[in-house]
C-alpha cells in the first residue's frame, strides 16, 4: 500500500522512541528486510526517520546493515538516502565507518549517478581528519574526476574535495585533469 509510508511516518513523528522499537524490531527480524526497505521508494522514508528519531544504541541494528551494504545502497536511487541520514547522524564510529567504506569504493560509488550526493555527504559529515582521506580517493584517478565533473550533484562533492586537499595535491591533480581536459568541457557544470 503506497499509503502506509505515511501512516507509519505520523507515528515515528508523534510517538517516543521507545514507542518506535517495534518498527526496528519488525526490520530487523528477517534478513535483508532492512536493506529492501532502504532500497525502497517508500520504505526508505521509514529507514530515514527512524535514523533521525531513535537514539544510536535504538538504530545499531539499522546501522550494522548500512554499514555493510553501503556500496550497493550509496549507488541506489533510495539507498542513497539511508547512507546520507547515517552519515550526519551516525555515531563517530558509524561515520568513520562509511567514510573508510566510501574511500575503499570511491571508483564504483563516484561513477553512479546516486553516489555523488553520498560522497558530497561524507565531505559534508565527516570528521575533520577524515575528510582528506575521502578527497584523496575522490581525484586519485583523472578518470573519477570526469566522470564526476559530469555529475548533476557529483560535481560540487568533487569542488568540495579540491578545497579540502593540501595544495601540492590539487596540483598534482590538477595535472591528471589537464591531459583529459576535452572531456572536462563537455560537462555543463
């Protein structure tokens, strides 16, 4: 039912959380319910505010199977959402997590059409000393950096990666883009 997304959000927004452990429960019961409902149009929203709602210990189920599957939701239309909510939200653990996960996939992540707004996410979220570390992956390859250049969302996540990396990096970088520089304007960002 197309509906019951809403039902189900009014109750997330006017019941404690505690009131809500029936919903993690029920998501968590049978394996892979949580990655189906993340991957979902509208079980997605539910995984979302739940992760807003509830407290880290309430949501660590939610998280482990985020943390797991983060390659696959980060590069999914819906997915993507539970991974973004995860990243501002998360424990510092949680977030050091997927920041590691995102940098170690970075090639397959960028280069999805979802996966910008999850890298933009991690620039956005991450803690300070980690962030370098998700700019590094990110123009390591002139490859990712045209593929993002193209991107609808992917291209302010790969400016925002250039202002983070010291400045003999965004040189070096620099110089891998020179050499594909016919591609990079054919991108209308």
């Amino acid at each position: 039912c197309p509906h019951a997304n809403h039902v189900l959000q009014k109750c997330i927004s006017i019941m404690p959380p505690t009131s809500l452990q029936f919903m993690i429960d029920e998501l968590s019961e049978q394996e892979g319910s949580v990655r189906r409902a993340a991957m979902h149009r509208y079980g997605s929203r539910i995984v979302q505010q739940l992760l807003r709602k509830c407290g880290p210990s309430q949501v660590r189920v939610l998280a482990k199977v985020i943390l797991e599957d983060v390659v696959a939701l980060s590069c999914h239309t819906f997915g993507k959402y539970a991974v973004t909510h995860l990243l501002e939200l998360g424990t510092a653990e949680q977030k050091y997590g997927l920041v590691r996960a995102i940098e170690r996939n970075i090639e397959t992540i960028a280069r999805s059409t979802s996966g910008g707004s999850v890298v933009a996410a991690a620039l956005s979220y991450a803690a300070k000393e980690d962030l370098v570390w998700i700019a590094r992956a990110t123009v390591q390859s002139p490859s990712i950096v045209v593929d993002m250049a193209h991107g609808r969302r992917s291209h302010a996540a790969l400016l925002h990666a250039l202002s983070v990396l010291p400045r003999h990096e965004v040189l070096r970088a620099f110089g891998g883009m020179i050499q594909r520089m016919p591609e990079l304007r054919t991108s209308r960002y």
